[in-house]
C-alpha cells in the first residue's frame, strides 16, 4: 500500500509576482524588525495581529555586514544544504514537494520536515484562512502579507518561500543558544507558531527553576505551558506576558511526529 498524500484544492486564478520592495519606507520598516531590546536578543514586540509572523528579509541593496551590526554580533551562519537521503526524491506527500525540496536547502531542512509543517498549518490547502486571518500554505497573517508586498493572489512558491525566511530568520536567532540542530528545531517551530518572545520567556523560566533551557521536552516546553498561569506570566522574568502555550507544545509534537512518518513512507516505484 503507497502512502500518499493529495492536495484537494489548485485554485486558478491571476496571481500577483512577488516583488520585494526597495523604498525608503520598507528600509525603515526592515531595519526596525532587527531593532533588538537593550539587555535580550530577542525581536522587539508588535501586535498580536503580525508578531507571530514577522518576515525578516535583506533587501538586495543591504550589506550583509549591516545585517551583522543590527544582530549586536549575533553570526549570521549559513545553513548547509540538505542532501536529499536516497529515495527521498520519489516519494510523493503532496503537489508542493518540489517548492518544500527547493526552498528547504535554505535553512539546511530535511524537505519533509518543511512539509509535516506545511501540512498541520494548512493541510496543502492554498487558500485556507483560519479564525484570526491567517492565510494560505504557511498561515501568514494578513499584515504580514502586506508587508512584503505579496497577498492572497500570489503563489504558493512565494507563501513557502516567505514562511522559509520567517525560519531562518528564527534558526539565526537560536543558533547561539542551543548550537545542536535537531533540537533547535522544536525551539524554531514553538517559535513559528507562538512567537519568540514567549519561547524566550519560557526559557528563562526554565534555567530559574533548575531546568535545561536548551532542551525542549520535558524543560522548556513545560513552561511554556505555564505561562497561562499568574504565578509565572507576572514573574520578573517573563517579558512578554501571558500566552496559552498548549497548542504550541501540541503543534511541535505533531509536527516532529508527521515529519518522522513522512520518512518511513515507501517510495512511489
């Protein structure tokens, strides 16, 4: 029996080629995304509506040495490409697989594990929006589609790779930290479906209870979860307040758990 999963829905319609703005205002909006609060390597707070999402992206005309200064020294490391493992290329998880092996060599991903993402964010499904607005493949929040000059009329390409900067952006962030790849990544998707400033936070909880704040399971994740309650959204650790961090820990489980199915799967002969 093959295991395979299809996308149920290709709308056609007139898309809008993605453009990466290089005007005054977008340089100004860029450079305030790297703005970091004094004493914390973090992102500074935005609203609810566009915190989760945030896209950091160099424009063509910025020095990658300014990237570096607006990070306070933080390296900027580049990802090595991922080696597709054999068989890999034959199997078959949804019409998108092409674009997830494409842009997944970007942050150094196994293609499928951009996938199992892909899939509990939207399930394939281009066009989806959920309760609170976000739209399409990678769940981006309207604002955040505004401000990269894309909407819901561009492809599926440019939403993959959009979401993919997002990820990078959030692998350079935890690199310093927690150095072993396979376990930055449950930080990184924690971080993409909840935010950073709650994952740091919980962070920190974690190293003033006497737990490993580089470890996920059993440590960090815990609370995260914790942070719905008064006792530790109020602690002078906590930054950026209270979140209900069940989903997230959900999130991260089933996406790790999706990505190891997805390499068991037999492949299309």
């Amino acid at each position: 029996m093959k295991s395979v999963i299809k996308c149920d829905s290709c709308p056609n319609k007139t898309r809008i080629p993605y453009k990466r703005s290089k005007s005054k205002k977008f340089i100004c909006l860029l450079i305030m995304m790297f703005v970091l609060c004094a004493g914390d390597l973090q992102p500074l707070q935005f609203p609810a509506k566009i915190q989760r999402n945030i896209i950091v992206l160099q424009p063509d005309n910025l020095p990658v040495t300014h990237v570096d200064t607006l990070f306070v020294s933080q390296q900027v490391i580049e990802q090595p490409e991922f080696s597709d493992p054999e068989d890999s290329t034959t199997i078959v998880i949804s019409k998108y697989d092409d674009i997830f092996r494409k842009y997944s060599r970007k942050i150094g991903w196994d293609w499928r594990l951009l996938a199992a993402l892909v899939f509990h964010e939207s399930s394939f499904r281009p066009t989806v929006r959920s309760s609170v607005g976000a739209y399409g493949l990678m769940q981006l929040m309207p604002s955040t589609l505004e401000f990269l000059g894309i909407d819901s009329t561009a492809t599926p390409d440019r939403h993959i790779e959009a979401g993919v900067d997002f990820l990078k952006y959030l692998d350079t962030m935890f690199i310093p930290y927690i150095p072993e790849k396979d376990e930055r990544i449950k930080f990184i998707l924690a971080s993409y479906n909840i935010g950073p400033g709650h994952v740091l936070d919980a962070r920190r909880l974690a190293k003033k209870y006497g737990k490993n704040d580089g470890i996920w399971n059993n440590n960090v994740d815990s609370f995260l979860i914790h942070k719905s309650k008064p006792k530790f959204y109020t602690d002078p650790n906590v930054r950026h307040g209270k979140c209900y961090g069940k989903e997230t820990f959900a999130f991260v489980k089933h996406v790790t758990e999706q990505f190891e199915y997805y390499k068991n799967m037999e492949p299309k002969h």
